[in-house]
C-alpha cells in the first residue's frame, strides 16, 4: 500500500512538473482594448518574470549573469573596447511600466517604462583612448545607468513557415529588443590594477566627464548584447506555449 502512494504521489509531482499551463495574466488578440490588458497584464507579471520560475524553464532574471561580455566604441573622439568577464546585471526588475501596444501585423508587444538604477558590474579589460587620451587598463568596474527610459520589444514569429493567426497551436519564436530611448546618467567607478588612487581618479574622471559620448558610443552594443541574452533565455520560456494560450482567440471564464 505504501508503494501505490509513493507511486501515485510520484506521478502527481510529474504531472504537476510537466503541465504548461499559462502562468501569467493573459490577453485576448481580438480584445478590442487589448493595449490596456497588456499593459494591466505587464504590470502585474514584471516581478514574477524576474524572480524566474523554473518549472517554465525561466531562471532568474535578477541579478542576470551575463558572463563573458563586450563593449566597443568607435565614433568621433572615442575609440575604446570595454571587455567584461562574469558580467553581473542588478536593477533591471524595478521596471516602472507606463504602456503596452502590441500590432497584430506584425505580433510585436512593446512595453515602455523606466529603469531607475541599472548597474553592470564585472572583471574589465579596456583599450583605446578618448581625445587622445589612453585609457588602457584592467581591474573591476561598475557602470550604472540612471532614469533610462526604454521600449521593450517582444517580437513572435512561427517556427514553420505558416500564419500565426492562421495556425495558432504552433510554438512562437521569440526574440526580446531593447530601444534605450534616453538616459539621465551613465557614470563609470572603476579600480584598475596597478593604479593608484589618483590614477584611479584621474580615469574614472575621464570616462564620467565625457559619458555622454561614451553612451551614444556603446549603446549599440549594449542594446545588442541585452538583445542576445534577452532573447535566448526568453524563448526558451515562451517556446512551452501554443501562439494561443499566450495570446489566445478569446478567453474561457
């Protein structure tokens, strides 16, 4: 008898394990306002989503580890490629929300929000030079992005080569952008090796009295490597689900 229950509790947890049932707040694709259920549904799923919930194969978001990791900058007087090893991103889960718009022409969701305090930390290797200057060095560093408005793009494809809408039970592809629209701060605290305090100085006060352009110079590859991670950890989540239990034809109440 102890047998049969162990057994019987044994396929429980499986079926448990193994159900894909949406665990978010869901929208109807034919919901005439579905831009304000989107945004209510984002609001209400940004923490889970960053806590992770493995059972849907989404790990943490918060912190992310990005691992191994690079910046290049090549415009006007900046010339500078930033490498980062065991790259760490904090701060991203306080995503303050403020609209939601999805086109079904194209299955695109954008989320726009805020991002107060994002900081990237990690073990840095730097080359080039900013006006002539050389900023060669490597050590630790810390990079915080201040009041960053952005757009959140979360972009469904098929994974055949048929019609969502027409063929909804197929499993999306995903891929998440991010279009960092503007930015309060951008301000480097970095400790190279081998410098001392008023070397140390002396650098962090060439990269944060001219983080502007720095900004402009490595937003492309920010975007782009956020892109990259973004998307590979978001697809495997979403790619448990039919097109139509994550924006379904109508909801059953």
């Amino acid at each position: 008898m102890k047998r049969i229950l162990k057994l019987m509790a044994a396929l429980s947890i499986l079926a448990w394990a193994s159900s894909t049932e949406w665990p978010l707040m869901r929208c109807s694709r034919n919901n005439p306002d579905i831009d304000r259920c989107l945004l209510n549904a984002a609001r209400g799923s940004v923490q889970k989503v960053f806590e992770g919930m493995p059972l849907y194969n989404l790990p943490s978001l918060e912190p992310m580890k990005l691992g191994k990791t690079s910046m290049s900058a090549k415009k006007g007087p900046v010339s500078i490629q930033i490498t980062l090893e065991d790259a760490v991103l904090t701060g991203a889960s306080k995503l303050q929300i403020d609209s939601a718009k999805y086109r079904h022409d194209i299955d695109q969701l954008r989320i726009g929000g805020l991002h107060k305090d994002i900081r990237l930390n990690g073990h840095y290797s730097m080359r080039g030079s900013i006006f002539s200057i050389p900023v060669n060095s490597e050590g630790t560093a810390e990079i915080m992005f201040k009041n960053v408005i952005a757009d959140h793009l979360v972009q469904f494809s098929p994974r055949a080569k048929l019609d969502l809408h027409k063929s909804p039970k197929q499993r999306p592809i995903v891929q998440c952008y991010l279009d960092m629209k503007s930015i309060e701060l951008m301000r480097f605290n970095m400790t190279a090796q081998g410098f001392g305090y008023f070397a140390n100085r002396a650098l962090n006060e060439v990269m944060n009295s001219n983080w502007r352009l720095l900004y402009s110079a490595f937003k492309p590859s920010v975007e782009d490597w956020l892109h990259t991670d973004y998307s590979k950890t978001m697809d495997s989540f979403f790619s448990s689900f039919d097109f139509d239990e994550i924006l379904p034809e109508r909801l059953i109440l």
